[in-house]
C-alpha cells in the first residue's frame, strides 16, 4: 500500500498512508475532519466511513459535496470517490 489522495465527489479531502496492516486517513478538508486519524482496513471501509458521515452532516452546511455525490444530476453509476 502506498499513499493516495481520497475524493468525494470529486474533491480532495485527504490522504490515505499505510499503518501496519491497516490504512489512517488524514483529512484535508473540514466536512471530513471528523475522520482524521482514523484507521481503516480497506479502501473501501474509509470510503463508507466518509459517505455515511457526509450524509449524516447533510443539513450542516455541506451541500455542495453532497449534491455532487447524491444530486439528481448524478448518474446512479458514478463512482463519488477515488483514489489517485
């Protein structure tokens, strides 16, 4: 494993590094600061983690990324995250 930019909706908003076994994320943007630091064992388990705590922040100021993510505008198809 190798470090990788983590998107949402095709923004930025951290970095995941290896730990052990396992992978930290280290946010970049404050809608995910709340994750910053934890440790997942997937790809896959960070993603969940940052689309369930967006969906929950939805009346917090955050719609940009969610209408990016969930609009009606995006196919239902469209992979929200990735890592480069």
């Amino acid at each position: 494993m190798k470090k990788q930019v983590i998107e949402y909706a095709g923004v930025p908003v951290g970095i995941s590094i290896p730990d052990g076994n396992r992978i930290k994320f280290i946010a970049v943007k404050y809608p995910v600061i709340d994750l910053d630091g934890a440790s997942y064992d997937t790809l896959r388990d960070l993603h969940s983690a940052i689309h369930a705590h967006m969906a929950a922040q939805a009346g917090d100021g955050q719609p940009a990324f969610l209408d990016a993510a969930n609009g009606e505008a995006s196919p239902a198809s469209r992979n929200v995250f990735s890592a480069a």
